[in-house]
C-alpha cells in the first residue's frame, strides 16, 4: 500500500514539475519546477527498489549469508538516489547561477526577453 502511495506522489510530482517548466515564463520557476521534477523521480525510484518484508543491507552475525539475499533490500537503488540528489543539488546550484548572471545583464527573468539566444 505505501509503495503505490509513494509511486502515485512521485509521477504527481514528476508531471507538476514538467507543467510548471513548460508552462513557466519566469526562470526562477523554472528552475523550482525541474527540482520538484527532480524530486519526484528520486522517490519514485525510491519505492520501485521497496521491497516489503525485507530489512535493511546490514549484513551480520544473526544474519546467515545464504537467508541474506531474500531477506535484505536491494541498496543500489538508495545510492543511485543518493547520487542523483547530490547532481541535482549541483545542477540546480548551475542553473541559479545562470539565472543570476542574466538577473545581472539584463534586468530580468522573462524568458522572452531573451531573444537574441534563439537560433
């Protein structure tokens, strides 16, 4: 049940974040958005890597090696997300940064102001 709670909340927010990023004329809401996008997909892989019933990959004495793997959670989804909020963390730090420096030049954060960057 918590699993398909924890889907449903990440694809909600995966697609909030996608109509706020393409729907959004002003770059620091862009930028919000594709966070929000951001979190989403980390909890939706998140909840696929859930398995119930299992514990934690904390392998010891009580625990036989040959019972661990059907009684343990597979980890690698919890450090691909690990993973994937630290490049968020630097991606959305690079995009404040760029919004900052147009903020600095000209004087807003209206994407159509921004013509002259078209093809």
């Amino acid at each position: 049940m918590i699993v398909q709670v924890a889907l449903a909340t990440g694809f909600v927010l995966i697609l909030i974040g996608i109509y706020g990023a393409l729907t959004q004329r002003n770059l620091l809401r862009m930028i919000v958005a594709f966070t929000v996008a951001n979190s989403g997909v980390n909890l939706v892989i998140v909840a696929v890597g859930y398995l119930p019933g299992r514990t934690a990959p904390i392998l010891d004495a009580t625990v036989p090696a040959a019972e661990a793997a059907a009684r343990i959670i597979d980890p690698v989804p919890q450090a691909l997300v690990l993973t994937a909020i630290v490049i968020g963390l630097g991606v959305t730090a690079l995009m404040l940064a760029f919004a900052y420096k147009l903020y600095e030049k000209r004087r807003s954060l209206d994407i159509a102001r921004f013509s002259e960057l078209k093809w």
